[in-house]
C-alpha cells in the first residue's frame, strides 16, 4: 500500500509555470520540497519569485507573520536529480512531451526508492503511455494541476492501464490534505477538462482566423456570459507553446479528429516567441502587469 503523508519528501521537476506552484503549495502543506530544472539557474530564480510572492501574502495579512518565510525554507534547490534521492513523491512539470517524460522517470527509476511515487502534470499525455518501458509503471500516475495552482482547487488524478488504485487513492488523499478537489480519471486524451476545453479554444481559433472578432472583443464577451476569463486570455496566462503542445497531442490520440484540430494561426504565435505571459506577450502585452491588445 502506497502511503504519503505531508512530511514525505516531494521532488519537483520543471522550475517552470507549474512546476513553481506545484512547489509552494506542497511546501505550505508541511512538505520538504527539492526543485530541480534542467536549466542552469532556473530553479534558484522560481524560488526566489516564489519567496517573494509569499512577502506580499504575509505584507496583505494573508499569510501570519514569519510564514513566508518558513514556507519557503522548506522547498531547496537540487543542482541534480541526485540530491534528490530521497523523495518518496515525485511531480513532473517539464515540457509535455512523452519522450521527455517516459526517459525522466527511467532515470528516477535508478536513483529512487521502489515505494517512490512518479507523477506526472501532464495535461494530455496518455498515463499509459509515459509508464511503458518502466520497471515499476504501477506507481506512475497523473496528479493535474491547473494554472495558477496556488489559487485553483481541482487536481485531477488520472490512472493509466497499470496504475496501481492505492496510487491513485494515496494522491488523491494528498491532494485533498493540500486543500484541493481531486477528481479521478482514467487516462484518455486530455482527461476531462483539457478534452471538453479543446474544442472550446478550437473554436475561438476559427473565430480568430476568420477576423470574426479581436481577441479583446472575444474575451470581453465570454466574461460579460459570465466566464472568469474570456479564452485568449487564458491560453495567454496557460503559454501558447505548451497549450499548442497539448492540443497536438489531443488530435493525434483522437486520429486527427477535427475537432482537436490545431490552428494555423496558434503555430505562428509560437513561432513568432508570442507565447503569452511567460514571454511578456501573446495576445496581448503584459509589460508592467496590465494586457494591451497586440492582436
Ligand atoms: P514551462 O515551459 O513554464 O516550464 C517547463 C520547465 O521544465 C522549464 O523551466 C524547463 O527548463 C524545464 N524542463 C524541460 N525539460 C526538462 C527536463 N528534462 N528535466 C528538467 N526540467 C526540464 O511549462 P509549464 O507551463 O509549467 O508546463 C509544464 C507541464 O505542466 C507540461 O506537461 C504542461 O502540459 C503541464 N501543465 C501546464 C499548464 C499550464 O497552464 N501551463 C496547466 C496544467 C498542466
């Protein structure tokens, strides 16, 4: 039986978007927490925005005195994977790619325990899939995270063929001791949101491509019905390479189904480095926090 409790070291891998808040709110639950990035510096640079943003928390009261700081000395950076060899929790937030995946945990394989939970964020890529090849693809599951994860509750916990169901309880048990609403799903393409999400992007792809409406006009309107954030501001707060990544891998696990179709003009965005918030623009500017339209 695979048991986790909120002492249990986590490894974090990928210092990016996700990977900084999958971090925090493992280290405001009581976790230790290493965070590594194959980028030179990355880790050291998201954990010291991180620090600086649970400043703010505890400057607004939201956070009781000293806490940021406690909660950030919990969470240390591994200049390698090997540093980190006594995690019995590991997340992967890297690129979503299942080559990158599937070879990451065959090295984690060699240096962890053979309790170790892998993890993966992935938003689209088959659990079955990343498993295969593995020695122990019983402890591989799906632990999704949505973006921004300090602030959004769902995880959804995703097990492919070989999962085993204590796995995923003992990550569903987790994820709901940090606070959060875990959900489980088999492993199908996109899982639940990302499968009823794509169509809704796609369509906002051929609206934009059919100079329907400006991206500006079209949040406007899917706020004004009641959304908390109109599409184009969403894929730009997501980042476009890494939604174009998923949305690829939705339409290829669906046969090229038209559906999931990706669109031309997402291509050129990320062709162009216009990957959203984490580039500085996308859709919009987001120089100095506010979004300008550059579309
Ligand atoms: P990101 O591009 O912000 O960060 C990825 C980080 O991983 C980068 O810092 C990169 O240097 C690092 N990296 C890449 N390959 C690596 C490797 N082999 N070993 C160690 N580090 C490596 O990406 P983001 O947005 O954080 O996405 C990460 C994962 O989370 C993807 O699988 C994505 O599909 C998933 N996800 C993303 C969401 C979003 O809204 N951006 C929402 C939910 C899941």
């Amino acid at each position: 039986m695979s048991t986790l409790s909120l002492d249990t070291p986590l490894l974090v891998i990928g210092a990016g978007i996700m990977g900084a808040g999958i971090a925090q709110v493992a280290a405001q639950a009581g976790h230790p927490v290493w965070l590594y990035d194959l980028r030179e510096g990355a880790a050291a640079q998201a954990l010291d925005k991180l620090a600086g943003g649970l400043q703010a928390l505890e400057a607004k009261g939201k956070l009781a005195a000293g806490q940021a700081q406690a909660i950030a000395a919990r969470i240390r950076v591994a200049g390698t994977l090997e540093d980190a060899a006594g995690a019995g929790l590991v997340v992967e937030a890297i690129v979503e790619n299942v080559g990158a995946k599937r070879s990451l945990f065959a090295q984690l394989e060699g240096l962890l325990s053979p309790d170790a939970i892998l993890a993966t964020n992935t938003s689209s890529i088959s659990i079955t899939a990343i498993a295969q090849g593995l020695k122990r693809p019983r402890q591989v599951v799906g632990m999704h995270f949505f973006n921004p994860v300090p602030l959004m509750k769902l995880v959804e916990v995703v097990s492919g063929l070989e999962t085993a169901p204590a796995v995923a309880e003992a990550i569903h048990a987790l994820a709901s001791a940090w606070g959060k609403t875990a959900v489980h799903a088999r492993s199908t393409p996109g899982f639940i949101v990302n499968r009823i999400a794509r169509p809704y992007y796609a369509e906002t792809w051929a609206l934009l491509q059919e100079q329907a409406a400006t991206p500006a006009a079209i949040d406007a309107a899917l706020r004004g019905a009641g959304f908390r954030m109109g599409p184009c501001e969403l894929m730009d707060l997501i980042g476009h390479d890494t939604n174009l990544a998923v949305t690829e891998s939705v339409y290829q696990a669906n046969y090229g189904d038209k559906r999931f179709q990706p669109s031309l003009l997402q291509r050129e965005l990320v062709d162009g480095g216009l990957l959203g918030r984490k580039s500085g623009r996308g859709f919009y500017d987001h120089a100095a926090g506010a979004a300008t339209p550059v579309l």
